[in-house]
C-alpha cells in the first residue's frame, strides 16, 4: 500500500521526469519563419505602376513584412497608411551610398521613423569607390558615423551585400574588413544568403565567428552555382539567370537555418533580382517558406 511519502516521492520523480522529456522536446522542436518578409525591388515594376495595388497583391499572397527599395513619389506618411490598411509592417529599407551624408541621412531617418522601419540598410558601394582594402575602411568608418547617427535616433543602420564582398583583394575578404572595422552595436549586416553563396563563402561561417550580427537575411535562391575562379575576379552577375524562387534551386536552407538564433536573425526577406513573372515567384518562394520547419543548432 503506497504511504504518503511514496506517493509524494513517486509523483514528484514523475513531475521532473515530464518537466525534463518537455525540455527536451521544446529543444528538439522544428522552428518556422512567423512573419515572412519580401524586398519589394523583386516587384519594382509593378510598384511602379501601381504602388497601393502591388502593396495589396503581397499581403493577398500572405507576407507580413515589406522592405522598400523606393517609395515612388509617396511620402513617408501615405506609405504607412497603405501598409496599415494591408495590415503589413516595413522592417527596412534600402538607400543609397550617396545619401549617406550628414545633409541628406537626417531626411532618411525621419522618414523611417514614421514609417515604423526599425532598419536603414545600404544595399550597394559604386565600384569605383572600393578598389583596395583602404577603401573599405574608409567605408567603414563612414558606416561607423551613420550608424552613430541611426542609433541616436533609435535606429539600427545595416549593410547589406553581393558577391564582390567575397572576393579577395589585397589578400583579403572586403567583408571580413567590414565586420572588422565597424562597430557592431552601431553596424549590422543584411546577409544576402544567395550572393555570398554563389561567391564562395559559407554563411554559418560568419554565423559562429560574428554572433548577433546578422538581424535580417535576404532568402533566395539558385539554380546553379557559377565556378569561382581561382583569382576569385569573375563578375558573378551574370548569374542573375540562374537565379530562382526560393526552394527550387540548391541552397541547403535547412543547414542555413538551423544558426538562426545564433546569428540573431530576425527578418527572413524573399528577393529575386530578375524573375520572369514577380508575383508568381514570391507566391512561389512564400509557399516554401511558410511550410518550411528545421531544428535550431545549440
């Protein structure tokens, strides 16, 4: 006959035993994207021809998070209001490296700010401003001042990059230069998880080196990978034609995934540089990735 002692001992040793078995089946459990996020230059012709239409097509598909690379000729304030009517946010947007100045940047922060955009992202470095490795660090100390700017404002400022990043110069990755150089409370990076890929380079790499760098990702994916040359000077640019709607080419996104939390990602972004058809790709690449699950890496 079971004494209250034994009773208690016994369900105590069951209650930790089911305390331990749902640790371990919280650990072990799949992850999926919550709120997946599209870069709207994928549908910039669309967007130019009809911005709220467009804006409500990528809400119909399912996408929560917007970023613009552009606002054609909307203003700031008729930009939220549209995103609010299709019940989308903007995590960021993209500007160029010219409006980078202490002139212009005050215009781009209050614009986000009304927007709601957490992110100013720079998408792209002229060629002729980062031919040697002095270049990027005087890239990068002008990154280290915007975002001291940004973050005055109470916004992160972000780099995001192609292939060229990852080709050697002077011996050197420009990216690893980047990272090196720049202050990573005031300088995140936008990972384009395709473009580092096609230029050799291998995201969890950067993953574990530079822990919480990374809060948004650009997803997309390709056909085929280009051969990189050993001089690492091909123009991978050309592989625009290759590329394809997330989940129909050959990136391993589950092994990707899976440093999430390590990296610190926190906005999962579908692009395509040039698809045929822009709607039917993020339709595509959105249904992927909203049935798409992996395990997290400890």
């Amino acid at each position: 006959m079971m004494n209250r002692r034994t009773f208690l001992g016994t369900a105590t040793a069951a209650g930790a035993a089911a305390l331990l078995a749902n640790k371990f089946s919280w650990a072990a459990a799949e992850r999926r994207i919550q709120r997946i996020g599209v870069q709207l230059y994928t549908v910039r012709d669309e967007m130019k021809a009809d911005f709220a239409g467009t804006l409500s097509k990528v809400a119909a598909i399912g996408y929560k998070e917007v970023e613009f690379a552009g606002y054609f000729d909307h203003s700031p304030k008729e930009v939220r209001a549209l995103l609010e009517k299709d019940g989308l946010t903007s995590p960021a947007c993209h500007i160029q490296y010219d409006v980078l100045t202490d002139e212009k940047f005050p215009a781009e922060i209050e614009s986000a700010k009304i927007i709601g955009q957490p992110y100013i992202v720079n998408p792209w470095v002229p060629e002729e401003l980062r031919k040697t490795q002095d270049d990027w660090k005087r890239i990068a100390e002008k990154y280290n001042h915007i975002g001291e700017m940004s973050k005055k404002a109470g916004i992160q400022f972000a780099y995001h990059n192609h292939w060229f990043e990852f080709l050697p110069l002077e011996g050197k990755r420009p990216y690893d230069t980047l990272l090196e150089a720049t202050d990573p409370n005031l300088v995140k990076m936008e990972m384009d998880l395709c473009w580092i890929t096609v230029a050799g380079g291998d995201p969890v790499e950067y993953f574990n080196k530079y822990p919480g760098r990374f809060p948004l990702v650009h997803v997309k994916d390709m056909k085929k990978l280009p051969k990189v040359t050993e001089a690492g000077g091909q123009d991978f640019g050309d592989s625009l034609n290759d590329m394809t709607a997330v989940g129909h080419g050959i990136i391993d996104w589950k092994r990707i995934f899976a440093y999430s939390d390590k990296a610190g990602i926190k906005h999962y972004i579908v692009e395509h540089d040039k698809p045929a058809d822009p709607l039917q790709s993020i339709k595509e690449s959105y249904a992927y990735l909203h049935n798409f699950r992996w395990q997290e890496k400890a």
